[in-house]
C-alpha cells in the first residue's frame, strides 16, 4: 500500500513503518504490534477516505483490515507461543535446590499481561502499548517454565524409584494386619514421616502451587489461540503437558503404595501426622 496516498491519515505513519526496511525485517513481536496499529487506525482512515470521496482507496483499506483481522491469531501466536521468549521460558535447567522457593512473581505478571493482550485483540480492541508487550515478553524469557517441568519430573522419577522398591515388599504382604505390627513397618513409619511428609510432600505442595500460577495464564492464551497452532506445537504442548500430568501425581501414586505398603497402620498414622501440623 502507497503510504504516500494516505496522507491527512495517522495510518500514513503505521504504514511508512512497516514499509521501511526495519519494519520489514521486524521481530514477530513487532511486527505484531504494527498490525495492531494498523486495524486501530483503519476505521478512522477509511471514514476520512469516504468523505473526501477517495472511496477506492477506503475499500482497498477495509480489505486489508478484513484480511489482519483474520491473520491476527497466526501473528499472536508468532508474537508469543512461537516466538523465542516463549522457548527461553521452557528452556530446560537445572533446578535449584531450594527451587521454587526464590521464585519471583514478574514472570507471572507478564504472562498474564500477555494473555490479557490477546484476549482483547481478538475480540477487537487494538489498544497496545508497545513497551509495556516487550517488556512482558523479557520477563517471560526469563521465567522458569523449564526448570517447573524439570523439578516435577526429577520428582516423578525419585517417587517411581521409591514405589518400585516398595512394590517388591508389597508383594509380600502388608506390613501391619488386622492386629500385629512388624518392626519393619516402625522404620518404615519413621522414614515416611522424615522424609516424605516433610520434605518431599512439602516441596510437591510447592511445585504443585507454582505450576498453577505458570500454567493458568499459559493455558488461557493457548485457548485462545488454538485454532492457530501448528500440528508441531500442539504435539509439544500435548507432551509437555503428559510430563507435567505424571510429575503432579507421583506423590498421590506415592502414598498409593505406602498405603498397600503399612496396611491397616497408615490410616492410624496419617491421621496422627494430620493432627500434629
């Protein structure tokens, strides 16, 4: 579109910007933004246009928000989910020892921005403001989605190790029955309390409640998008999503077999556990 011919519209510099070399090399992130501003400015060009008696023109605009409007989940999607921000989020790490105690809240103040951002342009408001998106998408890059996933699976597979030396135990039989006790199933108790419920169960509570505040946001914005992913990215998120299923359900499984393990002892001390707290 000639720039030039759109003079009189704010359109004029939307357009001159996309046009110029940098707009056309733009990041998706930019080029996001330029659409944007494009489908904000249109409808008040297009009016100009028609009373000036330049319908033609106004008709070539209109087309061509027409056209943005349907690209806009596409270019959402490469501004977000697809774009590298995104892929720096979920870049695997090593977690933290203490992981996710230092944990800071910006990454989910971005992520929630950013679908809230979506969530108005598809239902058509442009407003956006432009170094408020980037700088969402610095602190998403900087987010710990990778480490979440890593933690909940190093769990997963500490607690399936653990399950299948009790599994070999269970086979044998409960270790307390209707009135006897063995002396293994009192070491096992001690293990259980020092361990598992204090520290493995309160870690899981951690990475369970960190894995809601990431995933809600995350989750509303590939809602939204979903008629616009590629087949390779929902084949990632499907993924993705089966590691983060098992890694929340180890403990459950966990206390599972620690239940078929102790037998009738475990009610007794679970609820002894639970009054203690």
């Amino acid at each position: 579109m000639d720039f030039l011919r759109l003079r009189g519209c704010a359109l004029q510099q939307t357009v001159a910007r996309r046009n110029s070399s940098l707009g056309r090399v733009a990041p998706p992130s930019q080029r996001l933004l330029l659409e944007l501003a494009f489908l904000r400015d249109a409808p008040t060009c297009i009016d100009t246009l028609r009373s000036d008696g330049n319908d033609e023109l106004a008709t070539a605009i209109s087309e061509s928000a027409t056209l943005k409007r349907s690209q806009l989940p596409a270019l959402i999607f490469n501004a977000t989910l697809g774009n590298s921000e995104y892929r720096d989020f979920w870049r695997t790490s090593v977690p933290a020892q203490n992981y996710p105690e230092q944990t800071s809240s910006e990454v989910i103040t971005a992520l929630e921005q950013v679908s809230d951002g979506a969530r108005r342009w598809l239902s058509g408001d442009y407003a956006a403001d432009d170094m408020k998106f980037e700088l969402a998408l610095s602190d998403i890059a900087r987010g710990d989605g990778g480490e979440l996933l890593e933690a909940l699976a190093r769990q997963a597979a500490y607690l399936d190790a653990a399950n299948a030396v009790i599994s070999a135990q269970v086979d044998k039989g409960p270790l307390c029955r209707a009135n006897t006790q063995s002396e293994a199933a009192a070491i096992v108790r001690t293990v259980v309390n020092k361990f598992f419920i204090r520290e493995v169960q309160a870690r899981a509570a951690s990475l369970g409640q960190r894995y809601y505040d990431l995933s809600e946001p995350l989750r509303e914005l590939e809602q939204l998008l979903a008629d616009a992913l590629p087949d390779a990215y929902a084949d990632w998120r499907d993924n993705r999503d089966r590691r983060f299923d098992a890694g929340l359900k180890a403990p459950r499984n966990h206390v599972t077999q620690l239940q078929a393990l102790l037998g009738v002892c475990y009610a007794e001390f679970a609820a002894r556990d639970d009054s203690t707290e």
